[in-house]
C-alpha cells in the first residue's frame, strides 16, 4: 500500500496523512491516531527518503560521545539507555546517528552536525558541572535534551533522577541500622550525578552530627575493578567502614567480592546500598534483591528522553521541558543493623 491508497482508504487528503505520520502539531490528536492505527493495521511504512524530502527534516537524532580514555561512558549503563531511546526512534521513523570523538573534538563535531543538517535534535549525557555543550547547542539553534542537569538547570529542557534524595535517604536508611563508618564509592565527581550523590551522603550525616570520613570516601569510572580495590584497601585500613554507599550495582559487585574475600557477609558482617539503573542483564531481583539499592530504570529513562526530544523537534517554540524523577529504595539482602 502507497501513501494515496492509505489516503484514499480514510478518505483524507494524501497531504494530511503525510502529516499526521511524520508528527504536524496542526493534526487534529483524533485524526492522527486513526492515521497512525490505519497505517499500522496495513503494514504501512513510509519511504524514508520521501520522508526527509516530505518534511525538511533529516529524520535522525545525533549522539556525540566524548571519548576520555575513562569507561564512564562507553559502559552498560550508556548501552541501556541507548536501547530504551531506540526504541522510541524506531516507532517515530527516526534514525540514531552515534559519533564518538575525542573529548578535545567535541564542540568542532557538534558544529559539523548542524552545518551538514544531518541531525534534528542532540541527546546530551553525562553532563559535567559548567558544561559547554549547553551554551554550545543553544547558540547552534539544535534542539537538545539533557540527560542530567547541571549548574542552576535553568533555561534548557533536560531529564534527570533526584540523586541528592536518593543519597540522603540510602544514608539516613544505613544511619538507622546503626552504622555511623560509612564508605562513599562514587562515579567520576565531574559528573553532576555524581556530585549530587556526595551531597546527598554528607547532607545526611550532617543532620546527625556525624562527620564524613576522607579515608572511606573515594570517586572514579564505575568498574567492578574500582569497586574491588577501593572496597580492599578500604576494609583492610586501620578504621574499616560498616557500610558501603556505592553508586552503581557494578560497583556494589566488586564490593562484595572484596568483602567475600576477607570471610564477611553481606547483611550480617557488612551491608552495601547501590544505586540499580535496572540493567537488562544485571538483574538485582532474581530470588529477591541480592542488594538494597535506589532503583530507577535507565532504559525507561532513554524512552522517556526521546520522547521529550522528538516532540520538542516538532515543537521547537515550546517552553523547556525539566522532569525530575524520584528514585525508590528497595530493601534487599545486603544491608542489616550494625555488627556490634
């Protein structure tokens, strides 16, 4: 089926289907999902070079990674939230075009996206504290979605999880078992998450007098490696910690196996709380949580991110859109009170 037999078979004009399925605002909802239910019922997939040609656009979304030499980036966490996007680029049409430069590259990459007009819209991730990509798309005129914020989130459209909460109520959750040494392994401090998760941590000892301790507080690429050895040397210091606050389950992973190591338990000897971004095949819940963990869906979060950015394509009169996820806490295997 063509687009005029689709057109012809509504009773519409071949003009208004076109529309409505590469996503006109000027399309009635009503008119646009019998279009869409029509097309789908027919198997119908529009040409996609009659596609481009149809409505200017390029019908791609532009992803540029800068490479540091850190695995921060290129990681599951990064491959989950790929996928959820994809998917939704899928449905609407759209194509994914991933570029990975190095770090020093980066504004010249952006710049090469919007003179070619190869890209629509750029996802930004893994925002770092003052970051120049912000100021740098604004001034190109790209619609953009952040995902994270960072400085005071004013004035751009982003999509981030309350990680200040999230790490305060961990902290105050070990508090109350009893713990008082509690370690931080954090990802990379650059990043806005990151530093949003210390501040949570130190809010929360704060507000019970306890003072953090430098020894049992450390930062880098979120590796089971750098969860091992930090967890080692950590537990074999003078003053080991109770407790682990990590933030990412392949973090806690390298946490417990140090732990296993040196004969303690988690729950019993020593508890660990993670941050879960609910990987695909780190699955936390198989015979209940292994770990007590905050818990938010990274790949949930990608759909959610393409969605906002398609539609800000679409619209891009539309005043900036800022979400702000709350974070559960499930309670799993690797926390109790505090040994005496």
């Amino acid at each position: 089926m063509n687009l005029k037999e689709l057109a012809d078979s509504l009773n519409l004009s071949p003009t208004t289907v076109s529309r409505a399925l590469n996503g006109y605002p000027e399309v009635r909802e009503e008119t646009r999902n019998r279009v869409m239910a029509a097309a789908k019922a027919a198997n119908y997939a529009p040409n996609s070079r009659a596609r481009r040609l149809a409505t200017g656009r390029a019908m791609t979304i532009g992803h540029v990674i800068p490479l540091t030499g850190k695995a921060e980036m290129v990681n599951p966490i990064f491959a989950d939230f790929l996928i959820g996007a994809g998917e939704v680029y899928a449905a609407e049409g759209y194509d994914l075009l991933l570029s990975m430069v190095p770090e020093a590259e980066t504004e010249a990459a952006f710049r090469q996206l919007a003179a070619n007009g190869s890209v629509d819209g750029v996802m930004v991730q893994a925002p770092q504290e003052n970051d120049p990509r912000i100021a740098l798309l604004a001034e190109l005129g790209l619609p953009f979605l952040v995902h994270g914020r960072t400085g005071d989130a004013q004035g751009y459209n982003w999509l981030d999880i309350a990680n200040l909460r999230a790490f305060r109520r961990a902290t105050d959750f070990l508090l109350d078992l009893g713990h008082r040494r509690i370690a931080l392994i954090n990802g990379q401090e650059t990043f806005d998450f990151a530093r949003r998760r210390r501040r949570g941590f130190e809010e929360a000892l704060a507000a019970r007098e306890i003072a953090a301790l430098p020894h049992l507080m450390a930062s880098d690429a979120m590796t089971e490696s750098f969860g091992y050895l930090t967890a080692a040397r950590m537990l074999d210091g003078s003053n080991p910690p109770t407790a682990f606050l990590v933030s990412s389950v392949i973090l806690a992973i390298g946490v417990r196996r140090a732990a296993g190591e040196r004969g303690l338990r988690m729950g019993r000897d020593i508890s660990v709380i993670c941050h879960d971004d609910e990987l695909s095949y780190l699955n936390n819940d198989v015979g209940g949580p292994a770990f007590t963990a905050t818990r938010s869906s990274i790949r949930a979060a990608g759909q959610r991110c393409a969605e906002i950015l398609i539609s800000l394509i679409r619209n891009p009169n539309h005043p900036p859109i800022q979400e702000l996820w709350d974070v559960d806490l499930t309670v799993g295997h690797s926390t109790g009170p505090c040994p005496g």
